[in-house]
C-alpha cells in the first residue's frame, strides 16, 4: 500500500475510531500509528489520527522521532 495517494479527505477516513486504523500526514508522507496506543481513538497529545500533523510534529518538545520506525503506508497528495 505504500504506493498509496491519500487526499486530504481520504486520510480524514483513517482517524483511528471504531476500530478503524490511526494514520497521519508528516511533510507529504502518510505513516500507519495504529499499533500505538496512544492514538486510539483519534487523540495524542492534541495531535489527531487523520491529519496532516506536519506543523503540529515541527513545533513538538518530542520532534520527529516520535514517527521513526512507524510503518510509511502512501503519500499525501
């Protein structure tokens, strides 16, 4: 699925509810937060599953290497 372009839209399905995956947006990749367990139900730390998160990660005391490891599941486009 990595060749996968989500729009905006489409990755506003993937908000980690009702069992559904938890994914997110980072300067134009979209990464798969499901198996973490702080993203279940659409919230961590204020950031929200289904969102391009790129300004909120930037401005964040923990950076982007909160995101290392996390599986790459397509594109933002």
């Amino acid at each position: 699925m990595a060749d996968k372009v989500f729009t905006l839209a489409e990755l506003a399905q993937y908000d980690g509810q009702d069992g559904r995956p938890a994914y997110f947006a980072y300067e134009g990749q979209v990464y798969d937060a499901s198996s973490i367990p702080n993203w279940k139900e659409n919230k961590n730390h204020g950031n929200l599953a289904g969102k391009d998160i790129t300004d909120a990660l930037k401005h964040s005391p923990h950076g982007v290497g909160v995101i290392e490891g996390l599986p790459v599941v397509g594109t933002l486009g």
